[in-house]
C-alpha cells in the first residue's frame, strides 16, 4: 500500500489546476507544481466557451453536459476564490454567405439546437461597425472564462494551504517501485501529468499521438464602438473593456515552438477586415500551444502497466468548456467512484 495519499499534479494550467480543486473538494490532499514554461496555452487563451462552431454550424461534442457543469464549477469557483472570472456572454455570428443562412435554417429547429441557435438578424442590421452583409444570429449559451484570472486566483489559494510548488519538475527526479511513485525521495499515491503539449517530453506518455497547434491571439484597440459582446466569422473580437479586445486566433501544425510570424498577423488581419470597416490598431501579440490528441479527444486516465501514473490533456481548443467536465471525471476514477471513460481513457493509444 501506498505510505501517502497525496496526489502530484504536473502543470497548473486549465486542467491541472481543475483537477486540483475537485480533488480539494473530495477532501484529497494533493501537490500542484508549476514551471511557468514557454508556450502554455493556458497563459493566452481566450477562454471562450461557444457550443456552435466551424462553418458548418456543428454543435460541439457532448456541449450541453460540458457547458452545464463548466458553467457550476466556475460559479462555485468565483466565491472560493473570491474573484470574477465568468461571464455569461452574448455571442453575435456573422453569416459569411447564403449557404451558411441555408445551414442556419436547416438546423435551427432541430430539437438539439434549441438551446443554441438564438436571435436572428437582417442584413446590414450592424451596418455601421459591421460587415454583416449576409446578416447575423446569436449563439445562445456562451459564455467567457477570464483564464489568467481564474489561474493566478487558483494559484495563489494552493499556496496559502501549501498546496503549491513553483518548480519544473525534471522526469529524472521521479521513480517508482512496487506501484508507488516518489518525486525526489518523497512517496505519493499517485502522479498526474498534466503539462500541455509537454506530454511530448514525458517518458510515460510520450507516444501518445498529439497535434498540438499554436494559435496566435492577439491584443488590439478597433478604435470605434461594437454591438455587444463576441463577435465571430470564422475569427472572433472578444471585448475586455474600455474598447480593447482580443482577436483570434490562428491554427498552426507546423513549427509550433517558432516566434509569431508575419502570416500569422497577416490571417488575423484577413479575418477582422471580414468582420470590421477597418483592420483594428494592434497592441500586442501572443502564441501558445493548444494540447491536442490524434482523435482531438481528450485524453484521461491511467498507464496500463504503472497505474499510480496519471494523465489529463488533449483539451485542445475548447479546455475552458470541457476541462471542468474532465476533471471531474478523472477526480471521481482516483475516488474509486466510477470507471474511466472508454473514448477518453489513454489505454486507446497503447498497444
Ligand atoms: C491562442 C489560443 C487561444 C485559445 N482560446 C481558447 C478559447 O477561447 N476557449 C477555450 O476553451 N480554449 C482556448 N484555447 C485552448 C486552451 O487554452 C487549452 O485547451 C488549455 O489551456 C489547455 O490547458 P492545459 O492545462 O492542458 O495545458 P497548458 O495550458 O499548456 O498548461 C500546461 C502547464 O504545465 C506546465 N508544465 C509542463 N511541464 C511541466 C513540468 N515538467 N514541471 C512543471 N510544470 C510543467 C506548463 O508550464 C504549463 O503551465 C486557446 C489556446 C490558444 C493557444
């Protein structure tokens, strides 16, 4: 039998730190560490949840559960930590075309968008501030997660309980004998990797097939006032007040670890000269790596041969709505409530 039952979370990003404060809720006593490494997704993202998405109108996977128990925690969250970090958001869609308007029809009143697709609006309706020529329509249910405020929040909890160590953990430093970790002579129960697109480096879960991207957002100032809230065809505006906003992002397979590029500037300043009169004065730009498996599912659970050994990653683009969700889950397998979930557990990528 493990001598500990404290759990080590590797990486305090979206995932590691959700899985952190379920894992505080269950009463578990756990370790976070945190190595402020380039390229963290979660220190850029955006936080948007959008259960609508791409241009065929797709509903996101499992959008209904994810968006109901992201919405829960991250109330709950709030009066933990004592600060505002979720919003309920208005989300305006431009049309891009007439075949867009025909797949809006087609579906919005299918019974399983009845939650999503809102408000529609004319041609020309935004006219002055926007190019919505083919008209627009809300997406219901969206909402915005303020992602470094919620971190920097977390974090500073962890480390008044002592739950936090500010360290890149070297993989060298852990070894484990008879089903029982240590991380530098220390014993744990169990160890759970959550370090982004990282996993790369890690000798237990390296093979996992990730297509992790970067993605540029940036920061910038379009100079007149906008109808209220996100505003997305294809790329998207997401106000932070006083008339600043951020716009995204792109999508970036190759060369990951590059500094941003000229064509990165050049497609966000191709995607808001659709959505806006002018293209908006830049203040400033970042890049981060979205953790992302092969199938683009999550990836959870347990190394079928060193079962103390753990994982949550693969959120990918959408971790503000699924990570709460996933987090969850993983926390209830760790209690022994229920088993891991076939199409997310990281058993599917060995053998
Ligand atoms: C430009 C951009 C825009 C995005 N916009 C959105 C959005 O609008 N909505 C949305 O839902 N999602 C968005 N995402 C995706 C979202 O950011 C990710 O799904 C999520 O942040 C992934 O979290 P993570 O904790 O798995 O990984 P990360 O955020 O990368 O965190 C991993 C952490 O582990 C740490 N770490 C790694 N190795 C070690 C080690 N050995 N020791 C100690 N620490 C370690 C790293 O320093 C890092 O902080 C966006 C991503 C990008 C890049």
């Amino acid at each position: 039998m493990p001598s500990t039952k404290e759990i080590l979370i590797i990486g305090q990003g979206l995932a590691g730190t959700l899985l952190a404060m379920e894992l505080r809720k269950a009463g578990k006593k756990f370790l976070i560490t945190e190595g402020r490494l380039p390229h963290s997704a979660s220190a850029v993202a955006a936080g948007i949840l959008n259960p609508v998405t791409g241009k065929r109108l797709a509903k996101s996977w499992e959008a209904n559960k994810f968006l109901k128990y992201a919405r829960e925690t991250y109330q709950e969250l709030e009066s933990l930590i004592g600060k505002s970090f979720f919003r309920e958001t208005r989300l305006l869609r431009l049309f891009k075309d007439e075949e867009e308007q025909k797949i809006w029809k087609k579906k919005k009143d299918l019974a399983e968008y009845k939650d999503f697709l809102g408000k529609r609006y004319q041609e020309c309706e935004f006219k002055d501030s926007l190019k919505d020529r083919h008209g627009s329509f809300e997406i219901l249910n969206a909402a915005t997660l303020d992602v470094q405020t919620f971190l920097m929040g977390a974090r500073d909890l962890f480390a008044l309980e002592g739950s936090l160590c500010e360290k890149k953990i070297e993989y060298d430093d852990i070894s484990i004998a008879n089903d029982i970790p240590k991380y530098s002579g220390k014993a744990y129960h169990k160890v759970i990797f959550c370090e982004g697109f990282r996993v790369g480096d890690n000798p237990w879960f390296q093979h996992i097939p990730m297509e992790s991207s970067q993605g540029e957002i940036q920061t910038v100032m379009p100079g007149t006032p906008l109808p209220e809230g996100i505003i997305n065809c294809g790329k998207w505006l997401r106000p932070l007040g006083n008339g600043i906003f951020q716009a995204g992002s792109t999508h970036k397979w190759n060369d990951i670890l590059s500094a941003p590029q000229k064509e990165d500037d050049d497609e966000i300043k191709e995607g808001m000269k659709k959505i806006l009169h002018h293209v908006p004065t830049l203040i400033r730009r970042e890049t981060g790596i979205r953790p992302a498996s092969k199938d683009r599912k999550p990836v959870v659970g347990f190394h079928p041969q060193k079962p103390c050994l753990g994982i949550l990653n693969g959120l990918g683009a959408k971790g503000s709505m699924m990570g709460p969700w996933m987090a969850r889950h993983l926390s209830d397998v760790i209690q022994g409530l229920t088993q891991i979930d076939s199409e997310l557990d990281v058993r599917r990528y060995f053998n």
